[in-house]
C-alpha cells in the first residue's frame, strides 16, 4: 500500500504498517550494525514488492506434479542500479527477489569545489538497458544530487523505464530528482521533514529527522 503525493504523481511513499514499524526501528540510534543490515534487506523487499507491481506478464506453460498448469514469467528483464556504497545493502534483497536479474553498480562522489556528481565506478551494460526496467537502489534521498546524476548516466546507457527505491527522503530531493527526471516513479518507505542547515546543530545536508548516515550504519564505520 502506498500513498500517491497528488503534486508529484509519480512519488510513492508506502504506508504498509510493517513497512511502518520497520523503518521506526531503522531510525533508531540503538540498532546496532546487523540490525541496521537486515531492517534494510526487509524493506527493500518490500518495497520492491510496491515498485515492480505493474509489470508485465507473459504466459508460461508449466507442468504440476497432477498436470499442466499455466504459469507466467515477466515480459522483459529487470537491473537493479545499487548506487555506491549504501545501495550495497539493498542488492541482496533485489537478488533474492529476482535472482536472475542483473545487478549493475555504480559509483559517486560530490566534487568540493564544483558540488557536483562526479562518477567514479560504472559496471552498467552497454547494451540491453533499452527493453529492462532499471531500478536505482540507495537508501537515502536527501540533496538528489546523486540520484540524479546516476539516472543520467543509466538514461545515456539506453535505459528508458526506470524507477528509484528508496528508504527515506527529504522533499528537497524528491523535488529536484521530479523535475530532472518527470516521469521516474520514486517509492520510499518515508518522507521526512526537511534537510538540515548551517543553523542546526548537526552538518547540513543530512534528512531531519532521517537516520544518520546510511552508509556507516550498515558498515559500522560511524
């Protein structure tokens, strides 16, 4: 279950009360580095279950051990997009999910002087991108930045149906992931407040009230 945003229609933010109690505890500065792994791997699935819900079937035939039955398998490929490195966590749901689709990584970093994405890593497939459903995977969706930079490299690849997972976001980085990218739908688990500021007592930047650091809470490297 989600909720549709009526001003940025291709925003969805689950409202699955698992999904609820979850990411509550995600929150939680007490979790500890394998809580905090295995709370993303479980939202991850379900989240992807929400993203992927209008795919397209084909029929399959396949035999039951009483008979013939009729099955169905997707209409095209699915890549998962971890985006370096937080979406790393977020790959082993996507593999258990569809383990036979591909999982192709990429890498960036925010240049000091310029502020903007620099990529660093891309393992994308240089063909095939065009009939796949691309799904960008990273946990946080502060600033947009990186998001997306890392949808304008998947769009040079070819992609063209392409969607965002991710945990939590800020309305700051929905709106500027929305208007680079109009027609990417964007699925999270939950859409904080704001981002902070030099006036807050914490570096500016990060998702109020948020989680911390997504990366050094999966990695233990706080």
């Amino acid at each position: 279950m989600s909720r549709i945003q009526q001003d940025r229609p291709t925003l969805s933010v689950s409202t699955h009360p698992i999904v609820r109690v979850l990411v509550g505890r995600l929150r939680c500065k007490e979790t500890g580095v394998a809580a905090f792994r295995h709370l993303v791997s479980e939202l991850t699935g379900l989240l992807l279950v929400e993203a992927l819900d209008d795919l397209p079937l084909v029929d399959e035939p396949v035999t039951t051990p009483l008979g013939p039955a009729v099955s169905q398998r997707l209409a095209q490929p699915v890549v998962f997009v971890p985006i370096l490195r937080a979406g790393l966590g977020m790959s082993e749901a996507a593999s258990r999910m569809l383990p036979e689709a591909a999982i192709c990584h990429v890498g960036l970093y925010r240049d000091e002087q310029t502020l903007r994405p620099v990529t660093y890593y891309d393992r994308l497939p240089r063909t095939g991108l065009e009939e796949s459903v691309t799904v960008l995977l990273d946990p946080m969706l502060a600033t947009g930045g990186t998001a997306t930079a890392a949808i304008d490299l998947v769009r040079q690849h070819g992609a063209r149906d392409v969607r965002f997972v991710g945990l939590i976001g800020a309305p700051e980085g929905v709106a500027a992931l929305h208007d680079a990218h109009p027609t990417v739908a964007i699925v999270l688990a939950a859409l904080d407040e704001r981002l902070t500021t030099t006036d807050d007592p914490f570096p500016p930047g990060y998702i109020l009230p948020g989680l911390g650091d997504a990366g050094d809470r999966q990695f233990g490297t706080a």
